[in-house]
C-alpha cells in the first residue's frame, strides 16, 4: 500500500516542461530586379516540419498539463480525455502513458494500468521515474523478483531527482522476494537520502521484525508511524512488534487505532491482541 501511495504521488507529480513554438520566415527574393511597378511575392509563415513537430510538442503538453489538474481534482473521465489528446499530439509521450496508468490504477484496471506503465519504459528507457514507475506496478502485481532490475536502472539515470524513492521501492520489493540482505542495504541507503521515507522505514522494521530484533524494529516503527499517516500494515507490524516485546497495552492501542481507522481490515488483527 505505501509503495502504491508513492506511485501515486509521484506519478500525478511529474514535472511537465514547456515546449517552445517558432515561426521560419520565408524571405522574398530580393536579387531579382525588376520595375518599380512589379508585384513582390508574398512572405510565406510556413512552419517547416521541425516546427510543426515543436508545435506538436506544445500542443501535447497543454494537454498534458490539463490531464494533470483533472488528475488532481479528482476528475478521470477528463483527465483520461486530455491525456488521450496528448497522445494525439505526440504518440511518443511516456508522459502520457504514466498518467493513463494512474487512472487506470485508480479504476481498478491493473491489466491496463500496467500496460501504460510498460510502454512509458519503453518510450523513454533510461528516465529514473518512469523506470521506478514501472518497477512499482510490477512489485505490486505480484513480480517482486522482476521488479528489482527496474529500479537498479532507475538509478542508472544520473538526471533522476528522486532515487531515495527507487532505493526505496527495491527494499520493499527485495524483502518481498525474500532478499533480505539487499532489502537491508537499499532501505538503509534511501534513509540516508530521505530519513522519513515511509516505504524503507518499514520495511526495516519489518526485516528486524523478521530476525527478532525487535528493539531495533520498534525503532523503525516508532519512526515509521511519525513520518506520514500509517496504513493498516504498517499500524499491525506496530502492534505485532509489541506482542513480541511483552507490552500488551502498546499492542492493544494499535489494534483500537487499525480498528477505528482502519475497520475493513479487521481480518489482518494480530493473534492474541485486544478484539473487545
């Protein structure tokens, strides 16, 4: 759930940079020498094909940009509709692709979500963030394994603003293949870009957690559940970290906090904890 919110965010937070349109002036001929009387040929503003590709490119940013606030707003119908124009205007937009896969994601359609994602890799294969994006949907999907080698070349990009997020994602996603000596390594290297990172956070709890260092895990919990609001995973690692501590009330206040905020996910209670 994490790594999906950091997908989210940083998918419908992509930075769109704003072509600039030109015109070529086609000047007359002004060697030719003729009478004073003589007709001059007009000036012809025909953009060449490099210009009609630029305004091609502003054009498909406008819609993008569009697509964005639509997004943003809570508005899909029209945000699919606008970054379909963009596509429209420029069928290479890897832009394009990652905001039609948030909105698929967000209706539910991870088929076609991560169908959008693959190709937005493979329009632009060596962008850090669309690369972390793809690594993401495929951890998500259930291809933890597979995942990894996206967000090793994510990191490859030495333009890439956010590699604590890949650094991140590949030690959720390693621990999840049951990689915990990389889950460790790449979870310790986001904290040292992004100390509050959520999605490395926990998952050095949870590697703790796993090796019975539980101290050390509630550490990271404790700092986990202070850096953004939890999830029900992350509040059920808290109170299943405190069981295993022998603090029964700590464990029970986390479970009425999963409860209240969390009622859907009743299910995921620990063995043992409070259920009254």
């Amino acid at each position: 759930m994490q790594l999906h919110k950091a997908l989210l965010l940083a998918a419908v937070s992509m930075l769109l940079a704003t072509a600039c349109s030109r015109l070529t002036f086609i000047k007359p001929d002004l060697s030719r020498k003729g009478s004073e009387n003589e007709v001059a040929r007009p000036v012809e503003l025909r953009p060449d094909r490099s210009d009609r590709r630029s305004s091609q490119l502003a054009n498909a940013r406008n819609h993008l940009s569009a697509s964005q606030k639509f997004l943003q707003a809570g508005d899909d119908s029209s945000a699919e509709r606008e970054a379909r124009e963009a596509l429209r205007a420029d069928s290479k937009s890897s832009d394009a692709h990652t905001l039609l896969a948030v909105i698929e994601g967000r209706r539910g359609k991870s088929a076609k979500s991560g169908d959008h994602y693959r190709r937005a890799a493979e329009l632009a294969p060596a962008n850090g963030s669309v690369l972390n994006n793809y690594g993401a949907w495929l951890c998500g999907s259930g291809r933890a394994a597979e995942s990894l080698g996206w967000f090793d070349r994510a990191l490859q990009d030495p333009g890439y603003a956010s590699p604590a997020s890949a650094l991140a994602n590949g030690g959720s996603c390693a621990l999840k293949s049951g990689q915990g000596v990389r889950a460790e390594r790449d979870s310790r290297a986001a904290l040292q870009l992004d100390p509050g990172n959520p999605v490395a956070l926990v998952t050095m709890a949870e590697s703790a957690f796993r090796a019975n260092r539980f101290f050390e895990a509630r550490a990271f919990s404790e700092r986990r559940l202070a850096a953004s609001p939890p999830d029900a995973s992350a509040l059920q690692l808290a109170s299943q970290i405190e069981m295993k501590l022998g603090d029964r009330v700590a464990a029970d206040r986390y479970v009425r906090r999963l409860r209240a905020e969390f009622p859907d996910a009743s299910a995921a209670y620990p063995p043992g904890s409070e259920t009254r």
